[in-house]
C-alpha cells in the first residue's frame, strides 16, 4: 500500500523576490533622498558666487554688473581710464564664497570683495573699495 500524496504545494518564490526587490529599490531611494537634502555640495560653484553678485544691487538701483559698466562709460567721457574688470570667487566655508572685482582707474589697481551666502542669496561689501563703489559711480555721473 502506498502512503497519500500530499497535495500538490505551489513554490512561491517570486513573490519573496518582489517583496525584496521593492524593500531594495525603497532603500535605495531613500538613502539618495535623504544624502540629497543633506548633503547638498557647495563646493565647484564659483560662476554661480560671481553672478550672484553681480546681479546685486546695493542700493536698489542697478546692478553691480551694470554699475561697472555705466561707471566705466561715465568715466571715459569725462576722459578717465575705468575698466579691465575682472571677477573672481573662491569659496571659503560651504556656502560662503569670497567674490572679487579687480579694475583699473587710471594706472591705479583697485579690488573690491563682497562675501556671497549661496544658500541664503545674501551678499556683503567688505571693505571701502566694495561700498564705496555704488557712490564712486554715481559721482562719475551714472544713473540709478
């Protein structure tokens, strides 16, 4: 005689796969999202410092890149040398970048430095050459 047969028991290994798979794909997704918002690089972003303060406006008129413009062509009409601007960035703690502006007035070089805040768009002249700019260019007869 011959024992009963069990009845016939399906594998259900696939559904094992799919329920790790989505606990793979979930952790991996969250890991990305969570490193994303924490860990957001600053490093590498120089052009972006430098437009930021460029696009600044310290006294609500125009802004710093057209300021320099205007005081340049102000400037020459009156038969003095302003320009050769040059802009620069370096950062200096995570979202604190150093951005600098280097021209000539006349044979004289001047630089002027703002500290740009990438994270809060907040942007400080630091120093006499950076504040006094606004007023030097009105002077020269800009407009703003």
């Amino acid at each position: 005689m011959t024992a009963p047969q069990a009845p016939h028991v399906r594998d259900r290994s696939w559904q094992a796969v799919i329920g790790w798979g989505a606990l793979a794909l979930f952790a991996i997704g969250f890991v990305w999202f969570i490193s994303t918002q924490l860990g957001e690089t600053w490093s590498k972003r120089e052009k972006d410092a430098v437009q930021l303060a460029k696009d600044f406006r310290p006294d609500g008129g125009m802004n710093l890149s057209d300021l320099t413009k205007d005081y340049s062509l102000k400037a020459k009409e009156k038969g003095a040398y302003v320009g050769e601007f040059t802009w620069d960035a370096k950062q200096k703690d995570g979202p604190q970048y150093e951005v600098s502006l280097l021209w000539k007035e006349g044979e004289a070089h001047k630089v002027a430095v703002w500290v740009v805040d990438l994270k809060s768009k907040e942007v400080r002249p630091q120093g006499d050459e950076a504040a006094s700019l606004p007023k030097r260019a009105k002077a020269a007869g800009g407009t703003s």
